[in-house]
C-alpha cells in the first residue's frame, strides 16, 4: 500500500515526489506539483 501512495504523489513533469501532487489532482484534475503549477501559471507554453 505504501507504494501506491508513492505512486499517486509523483508529479507528472518533474518526476519529483510531493504531496501536493494529491491535492492538485483532487482540486484541478492535474498530476503535478506546486512548483510546476507556478510555472505553468507564469509561463503557459
């Protein structure tokens, strides 16, 4: 189980491990972290 829990915590850009990772996916539907939300926020290409 401890695995899984991992898995659902990787972010999908950085390949990092973070737990806002579940959060941004339950509130945006998107599998990645603050740090990568930021970014694609302030530079959208």
């Amino acid at each position: 189980m401890n695995k899984e829990k991992k898995f659902d915590e990787v972010c999908e850009e950085c390949e990092k491990i973070e737990e806002s990772v579940s959060q941004n996916l339950i509130m945006h539907g998107y599998k990645i972290c603050n740090s990568c939300k930021l970014s694609k926020l302030i530079f959208p290409i």
